[in-house]
C-alpha cells in the first residue's frame, strides 16, 4: 500500500512537470545520457560527457541530418546554435557546461517545439557521443 500511494505521488509529480523521464538503462545510457525530459516544447537531457566532446557531436549530428547552422556562439560556460532544418523549420540548440562533467543540451523544434523532431536530433547525437565513446 504504501509503495502504490509513493507511484500515484511520483506520476503526479510528473503531471505536473510535462513528459519527464529519467534514463536508467537502454539507449541514452550507453551514450553517457543521464535524464532526458520534454517540457514546454523544449528537450533537455544531461549527459556525462565533456562539454567539448557534446559540442563536437552536437554539430556532427547537424551536418549528418543536413541542418543547416546559421549562427553558433560558444565559449567555456555555454553555447548557443540556431540552425534551420531544408523545410524553414528553425532548430535551437543550447548547451550549458555543469557541475561534475555533466553538460545540460536543451533542443527546440519550431514555433511550438516539436517532440519527435528533437528526439531524432537528440539520437543523432547520441550516435556521435557513442562513436567518439568506442574510439
């Protein structure tokens, strides 16, 4: 009883929070990925990797996708990429350098945000940390 009142807790909490989910194994994980959430048509997942390693790969999965970047700022705390997909659709991209390695990606899609066009930039990525991971 007292572990189905913590789940109703739990689902919730998420209610609240938007479509969030923690990664505990599977895909994202082997790519260093350690949460994964899509709130307010935004995607953010954090992974273990460095900073410049997560940049690298950010811009890799651009070039495989054939997004084009219009503009990339970046220095040693953040980055920003604003990138349009060939049908006009804007793509940004934000990364943010934390604490203990982790480096936070944030991923719009359009107006709106669109989830499963993030999620396929995000897998992309994740391909690249994986390859750069087996080297």
């Amino acid at each position: 009883m007292r572990y189905a009142k913590l789940a109703v807790v739990i689902i919730f909490l998420f209610s609240l929070t938007g479509c969030g989910i923690l990664i505990a194994g599977g895909a994202g994980a082997g790519a260093g990925a350690v949460s994964y959430r899509f709130i307010k048509g935004e995607l953010e997942v954090n992974y273990t990797k460095p900073y410049e390693m997560v940049w690298e790969a950010t811009t890799k999965a651009l070039r495989d996708l054939e997004i084009a970047i219009e503009k990339s700022e970046k220095d040693q705390l953040s980055a920003r990429i604003d990138a349009r997909r060939a049908d006009g659709t804007k793509v940004v991209i934000k990364l943010k350098r934390r604490p203990s390695g982790i480096t936070r990606v944030k991923i719009r899609v359009g107006l709106l945000g669109s989830q499963e066009a993030a999620d396929f930039i995000e897998r992309a990525i994740e391909r690249n940390l994986a390859a750069k991971a087996s080297k």
